[in-house]
C-alpha cells in the first residue's frame, strides 16, 4: 500500500503487494511455530522420558527391597529349620549310642552270669572241681 494516507480505492498492485505480505506473514508464523511446537514437544517427552525413569528407578528400589527382605526371611527360617532338624538327628543318633552301649554292657552281665555256671558244670562233669 503506497499511500497509506490517503483515500483513494486500493490498487490492483496494492491489493498483490498486501497479499503477498500476508502470505509471508504467514509462513514465517508457521515456522515460528513450527519450531516453537518442536522444542514444547521434545521438552514435554524429555520431562515424561525423566519421570518415567525416576518412576522405574523408584519401582525397582522398592521391589528389590521387598524381596531382599522375603528372601533373607525365608533363608533364616530354612537355617532355622535345618539347624533343628540336625540337632533333632545329633540327639538320636546320641540316644541310640547310649542305648547301643547300655545293651552291650547288659549283654555282658548276661553272659557272665551264665558262664560261670557253665563252668561249673563242665568242672563238675569232667571231675575238675577246683578248691
């Protein structure tokens, strides 16, 4: 528009210059935007993409301490099991040693007894009666 000032009806010129101006206006908005519109979206995915990861850092933390804690609980009742089941063994196997002596000495008092009457009478029938 070449003369701003005035009244006169707009030209033909005039009318191609303003929309030529338009246009540029317009395309330059769209770049603008365009740019503007990328560096929103890449800061919103960079901000979830961080959120996210501290969200699964965070998970991970908390399952890791959950089953560290299970499992350490579960491996100290299974020590505790075992170590009762051992002591339950070690003290059979001690009573059945006591007991396996007790029936030997028992056996040898038995046989003792029983050996000196058969002495006895083996001396009495050979004619060996000892003084």
């Amino acid at each position: 528009m070449a003369n701003d000032t005035s009244q006169q009806p707009a030209t033909k010129q005039d009318i191609t210059e303003a929309i030529g101006n338009l246009h540029q206006y317009m395309v330059k908005w769209k770049d603008e935007n365009l740019v503007s519109n990328k560096k929103w979206k890449d800061e919103i995915i960079n901000a979830t993409d961080e959120k996210i990861l501290k969200s699964e850092n965070r998970i991970i933390r908390i399952l890791k301490r959950y089953f560290d804690t299970n499992i350490e609980l579960a491996l100290e009742r299974q020590e505790t099991s075992l170590i009762h089941k051992f002591n339950v063994i070690a003290e059979n196997l001690h009573h059945n040693a006591v007991g396996a002596n007790k029936d030997e000495i028992e056996t040898l008092k038995d046989t003792h007894k029983t050996h000196d009457l058969r002495i006895t009478r083996l001396e009495k029938h050979t004619n060996l009666i000892a003084a």
